[in-house]
C-alpha cells in the first residue's frame, strides 16, 4: 500500500472511533425534582414511583426516580419529613444505612468509603461520603453499589435524606471503587443539586 492510501485509511478511522464516541448509549438529562427539592443528572429518562415508608408509627413520604441502563441502575431515593417528624432523622437515617451496609456484610468502619462534595442549587458546597460496596456473590452474578446520602432542612423545617446510587450487576466483579470512579458514573454523583 502506498503510504497515501495509509494516511487516508488511517484518517478514516480516526473519523470512526470519534464518531463511535460522539454516539454514546447515555442520553444525559436534567431531571428538575421541585417536589423532591433536587435537580439530577440521569444517562436516561427516570421511571418515578411514590410510596409511603411505616416508620416509628408514622406513614413516611418515599419518592424514587431509576433509570436501567444495560447493566446499572441509577437511582435517587428521597424521604420527606415534615417539620413534626424532623427529630426522627438520624435514626432514619442510620437505619438506612445499617440495612444497605449490613446487606454488603460490612458496617461503617469496614467499608470502603471516600470524602466527597456536593453543591446545592445555590452554590452551597457541603460534605459528604461516597460508600463502595461489593454484595455476596451469587454464583451467577456479581454486584456492586456506589451510595451516597445527603440531609438537607427544607425552608419549613422539614428535613429531606437523599440516598443516590448506581448499581452495578454483572456476571464478573468488579472493582467498585475503581469501577464507579469513571466518568459515565462520577457525572451522576456530581451533577446531583439539592436545592
């Protein structure tokens, strides 16, 4: 071959590959959740589903928005507590977590966690945690979460927990904290805005 037709070729897919990374199967959207009082970033459009959480003798307002993209789910959990219910939070939420960690068959000094950042709607930073968990095999099939929780007051005193996750099921495991650090899951995670 001449080296004229090699430059051409070599051009030519040059155009492919980046034509094929212009096209990606995530269909990035904001999601506006005035309810919720968040703003989410999903790689699709979210199902929504509303049910109410018996909690202490109380009925509890629980809104979930998913999306199933091949093998992930990417989801937003919100629980609404009015400000009557506001005292029950951290229980709430140390109930929430305790399930999903115990699930894992870790706890909160053995899992896998890092720092992180959010910013809320009004540019508001604030501290949170990014946990890595990789759940019992199956045999058949692997799984592995990234969850974070975020507490935030409502103008009324209310309080909203914010649980947002993707899991990840596939037939090998993977490294989670590795895995989920890449971009088409990071985006999730950062773009996530409280108001």
């Amino acid at each position: 071959m001449s080296k004229v037709v090699l430059k051409k070729l070599g051009v030519f897919l040059s155009f492919v590959f980046l034509f094929s990374a212009c096209s990606p199967k995530l269909d990035w959207r904001t999601v506006q959740s005035p309810q919720e009082g968040y703003s989410a970033l999903f790689p699709g459009k979210p199902e929504k589903i509303e049910r109410r959480l018996p909690y202490q003798n109380q009925e509890i307002p629980q809104t979930l928005e998913a999306v199933k993209i091949d093998n992930d789910i990417y989801s937003v959990s919100t629980i609404h507590l009015s400000k009557d219910q506001a005292m029950l939070a951290p229980k709430l939420l140390e109930q929430l977590q305790g399930n999903l960690l115990s699930r894992a068959g870790v706890n909160t000094k053995t899992v896998i966690s890092a720092d992180a950042f959010y910013q809320a709607t009004n540019r508001q930073r604030g501290a949170t945690k990014d946990f890595f968990l990789e759940f019992k095999s199956t045999g058949a099939v692997e799984q592995s979460m990234r969850v974070r929780w975020i507490t935030r007051i409502t103008p009324n005193n209310g309080v909203f927990i914010y649980q947002l996750s993707v899991l990840h099921t596939a037939p090998a495991r993977v490294d989670a904290k590795k895995f989920f650090s890449e971009e088409a899951y990071s985006n999730f995670f950062d773009e996530f805005r409280p108001e």
